[in-house]
C-alpha cells in the first residue's frame, strides 16, 4: 500500500512536541482546491514554518481522493522549489467513520481525525480507539475529541455547546491511544460564532477549562477547532462589494496567541481564509465586471490569502522561523 511518507509527508508527532516545547502552534489551514493550497504552501515557505493541511470529507468529495493525493505530493515538491523543505501533514478533518479514516490513510494521509464527540462517551473511546488501532499500524497519527462545538460540525449539528469535561480527559487519552485531543472551549464552526450586538464584548474562551485539562494530562497536544476571528475589515469588503454579511463574530487574536503560549499545539482555521478569498474575488468582479478570466480572480484571492496566512503564522500562531 502507498502510504504517505511515498509522497513525503510526516505525521504530526513530532511537530506538536516541538510545538510544545517552543510554545506555539502549528496552522491547520483547510483547503479542496490549487489556489488555497498554493497561497497556504506560499505562506508557510516563506515564513519557515511547518503546516498542517486539512481536508474535510466534503472538502475531499469536492476535490477527489486522487487528485488531492497528488496535490498533497505536489505540494511537497512545491515547497522545495520554493526553497524550503518545510514539514507537511495531510490530515482528515472530522473523519466521522472509521471507513473514512482507513481510506483516507489509504490514499496518503499522514493523520486523521475521528470526531466521535457526538456519539455517548463509550461509543466515543470506541471509535477512536478502533481507529488508533489501524493508523498506528502506518504510523498514522490521530485526532480524537472530547466535548461539541457549537454550531455545524460537518454532518454533525450542534445547537449549543457541551464544554469538555476535564474529568473524562485522562481516561479518553488512555484508553484510546489517541495522539492529541481536541477541545470544546467557546469555539464554534463558521462565521457567526458569538450572539453580541455591535460594539458588545465577545465572551472570553474557557481558559479554565483548558487550564484544567493541561493539568490532568500534562504535556499532551491539545487542537483548538473553530479558530478563525472573522476578521471585521474582511466582512466590511465583502459587503461593500455586493456581498451581504450580518451579524459575524470571531475568536479575537488576542485568546488565539495566549491559546498556541500553552498545550494548544494545533490551531484550525477555515472560515478566515474563505472570507479573504470572497473579498478578494467580490472586488475584481465589481472592479471590472468585463473580466471573465479566473486566473485574473482567482490570483489576487490567493495573494490575499497567502497574506493573511501569513499574519496568522507570524502574529497569531508564532509557528514562523521553526524550519531550519
Ligand atoms: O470544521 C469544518 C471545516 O471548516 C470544514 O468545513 O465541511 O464545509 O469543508 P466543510
Ligand atoms: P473556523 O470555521 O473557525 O475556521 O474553524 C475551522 C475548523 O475548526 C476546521 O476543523
Ligand atoms: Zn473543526
């Protein structure tokens, strides 16, 4: 079986200890198609720093298994024509099956996610540890969670909440052999994560439920999902561009850089970089309704995006300069 280290990727082992110890954290940037994995693998050359690429199953239906495997290799090869062999990972984002999870390592990933957190919390160390049992065999790494995020997880619909339980952490860790666990703090899914009037305050994530779980399992690498801060001047140029959003909110940078400072080793965000790309494409368009050339749309979207990576990378995540 082709596995991913044919295509020269690496799991994620190695680079949440290092995370750990330096205290930041690696970027989980989604993406299904050329520009966003050009602008993600641009960002992270040049800020020498090392990445996680996370594919939805839906992002993996959209794109097709094949043609992501070889992007996934292409983007290896990329990154060092671009002068810096930069450490990737393709990972699965909210694997939902252990079927998903065993074709995705099938088909080069390097790390999966299985998200059970829907599932009783049995049924949850069942799944997970069923599929720790096939990825370790290929020295694939795992992503369990414990804990629902408000809002859409995939297939999975959550109305409110349901924070981690510190108490359940340890036990999870133990008996599923997971590599990292991700967390529900306060984040949610998509752009319209707080219910706050403009100028109102954004409720400050659970730091003390994260403290909390650091303590019962010291040293372990904690994933913070829904980390994108809608970024207001982003929103405000959509809008002004035809666009109509309403109501958004985000994490603020701020909790995101004390977040990566503790066992926070991986950070995903997904929605900031659709919001650069709309505004960026919204502009053209508008601009020049005459065009009709994607390259002349689709590039700006990219250079927006890798700019904005790059922000994350360097003022957000402090994941920059850790490639030698
Ligand atoms: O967690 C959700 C990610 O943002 C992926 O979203 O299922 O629309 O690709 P998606
Ligand atoms: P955002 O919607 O906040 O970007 O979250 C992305 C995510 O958690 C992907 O798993
Ligand atoms: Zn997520």
């Amino acid at each position: 079986m082709l596995t991913y280290k044919d295509l020269g990727l690496v799991n994620s082992r190695e680079m949440f200890k290092k995370a750990m110890e330096g205290q930041y954290a690696i970027p989980a940037f989604n993406f299904n198609n050329l520009e966003q994995l050009q602008a993600i693998i641009m960002a992270c050359v040049e800020t020498k720093s090392p990445v996680i690429l996370q594919v939805s199953s839906g992002a993996r239906k959209y794109a097709n298994a094949n043609l992501l495997k070889n992007m996934a290799k292409g983007a290896v090869e990329y990154a060092n024509e671009l002068g810096c062999n930069i450490p990737i990972v393709l990972h699965l984002d909210h694997g939902d099956t252990f079927e998903l999870c065993k074709s995705c390592i099938e088909t080069g990933f390097s790390s999966v996610m299985i998200d059970g957190s829907h599932h009783s919390y049995e049924k949850n160390v069942e799944i997970t540890r069923q599929v720790v049992e096939y990825a370790h065999k290929y020295d694939v790494t795992v992503e369990g969670e414990l804990g629902v995020l408000a809002g859409i997880e995939d297939d999975v619909q959550a109305e409110h909440h349901t924070y981690t339980r510190p108490e359940e952490v340890e036990d999870f860790v133990k008996r599923t052999g997971v590599d990292s666990l991700a967390i529900s703090i306060g984040t949610s899914h998509g752009a319209f994560k707080f219910n706050v009037k403009p100028g109102e305050e954004i409720p400050p994530l659970r730091f003390d439920i994260l403290e909390e779980i650091e303590k019962r399992i010291p040293g372990f690498p904690i994933v913070l999902h829904g980390a994108s801060s809608i970024p207001q001047d982003i929103i405000a140029e959509i809008n002004k561009y035809g666009g109509d959003i309403q109501n958004s909110a985000g994490v603020p940078e701020e909790q995101l850089r004390r977040a990566a400072k503790s066992a926070v080793c991986k950070i995903n965000i997904d929605s900031d970089g659709r919001l650069a790309m709309t505004a960026a494409v919204r502009k053209v368009l508008s601009e020049n309704p005459q065009e009709f050339d994607p390259r002349k749309y689709l590039g700006p979207a990219r250079e927006k995006l890798k700019q904005l990576y790059m922000h994350k990378i360097i003022n957000v995540l402090g994941s920059n300069n850790k490639v030698s």
